[in-house]
C-alpha cells in the first residue's frame, strides 16, 4: 500500500490547478507534507486554507531565470526543510503550428517544460536539499512526445526532449540513491482541456472522446500513478 510520513516532504510544480494539484492532494491525503510552486497564488492560498500546516506554497514563474532555480530549492530546502521527492507537473502548451513559430515561444516553451526541470534536478542532486535515504522524482510530460499531432511542435519536441534527458538522469541518478521517471498521460480533462473553446469545441472533444474506450483520463489518475512512483513501493 501506497503510503507518506508526515516527515515526507514533497515539491510540486505547478501546484495551482489541474494535474500538479490532483498530485499535492494526494500526498497529502497519503500521509506527506507538499511544498507547492505555481503563478496562481489565490488558487494556493485555498489550498493552503484547506491543508494548513500540510501543504505550503511559494510563488515563482518557472520559465524566468531558469539557471538559478537549482539555488533556488537549496534555499527552498531550509526554510521549509528537506525533500524526499519531487512531482514536476507545471508545464505549456500552445497551439501554434511551424509557420508562426518564433524564437521567443520556443524558448518559452522550452524552458517552461524542459529547462526548469533540468535545474530543478540538479538542485535536488545535492545531498542539502533532499532527505537521506530513497529519494524519487516523477516528471511530467506527454504522450505528444510519441505520436504526431499538428499544431503543437514545440510542445512536442520539449516533451521528447524531457523523455531523453529522463533516461539518461535515470542511470546517472541512480549511484545517489535518487529514482526519475517520467510520465507521458494521453488527454486529461484539465482547465486546459475544458476551457481553451477556440480550438477544443464541443465538436473536438466528441470527436477525441471517442477514441478513448474508456474514457478521458482525470487528473487524479495521473496523480496515482505519480504517488506510486514516489513511494518507496515503486523501488
């Protein structure tokens, strides 16, 4: 059985909503403690109100000064006390297809979904900002990375870009004691999914639901996988 101390602290990236708030929950009610990161600070502080002592926060935009954020979560670290593990969830999609990509949403992008995890990763490689003991990651990234869908190419490619780095942090990682994985879902019914009307209509999602024999995945799925991955059950 899938189960947190209360000693377990976890980081979650973008904590606010949609799937990284499906996975701060579920620690929580697993028996841990989350550190959540998001630029929606009403929606964490609800879920502060709600968890209290359980769940803190810390606001910070991802895709700026990327470099420091391993620095970051060393300071993070000893103000709200060592990491066993980490759920990198935050992320960007646009839909903006080859002929209207710049270089300035392309860096975005990447560095949204790919660059702040990499520095991330690198700060909970120091013995200073994680707990002794096993230690696991889980990142989050995108069945996009596998198959072609148009419109979405920069997304794509940061996503298959994490998948490499993933299994090469994997066998790296593995001498400090520390587990990665990544997560690739299919559609999740997200605020993305149910409220981008200009390009996900009704007509759309009929049409993709229908390729789901069993139905659109829920953020909460995702975030039984990723409590499974971070518990020492997964080792």
């Amino acid at each position: 059985m899938v189960s947190f101390s209360k000693d377990d602290l976890f980081l979650v990236t973008g904590a606010s909503s949609g799937i990284g708030l499906a996975i701060a929950e579920k620690i929580i009610v697993l028996g841990g403690k989350v550190l959540g990161v998001g630029r929606n600070e009403e929606s964490l502080k609800a879920i502060k109100s709600k968890y209290d002592e359980r769940f803190n926060y810390e606001i910070l935009d991802l895709s700026r000064n990327v470099s420091d954020l391993s620095n970051w979560l060393q300071s993070a670290a000893k103000k709200h006390g060592k990491f066993r593990g980490m759920a990198l969830a935050a992320g960007i999609q646009e839909t903006r297809p080859i002929s209207i990509l710049n270089e300035e949403k392309l860096h975005y992008i990447f560095d949204t979904n790919l660059n702040s995890n990499l520095f991330l990763i690198k700060g909970f490689s120091k013995k200073a900002a994680r707990q002794e003991g096993f230690c696991s990651c889980v990142v989050i990234s995108s069945l996009a990375s596998e198959c072609g869908i148009p419109g979405i190419v920069s997304y794509s490619a940061s996503k298959g870009a994490i998948n490499s780095a993933v299994k090469s942090l994997a066998v790296e990682l593995a001498r400090e004691k520390i587990r990665i994985n990544a997560i690739l879902p299919g559609h999740v019914e997200t605020p993305l999914l149910t409220t981008d009307n200009k390009f996900y209509n009704e007509e759309y999602l009929a049409r993709l639901k229908s390729k789901y024999p069993l139905g659109l995945g829920k953020p909460e799925d995702v975030a039984n996988f990723s409590c499974f991955l971070l518990s020492e059950a997964a080792n």
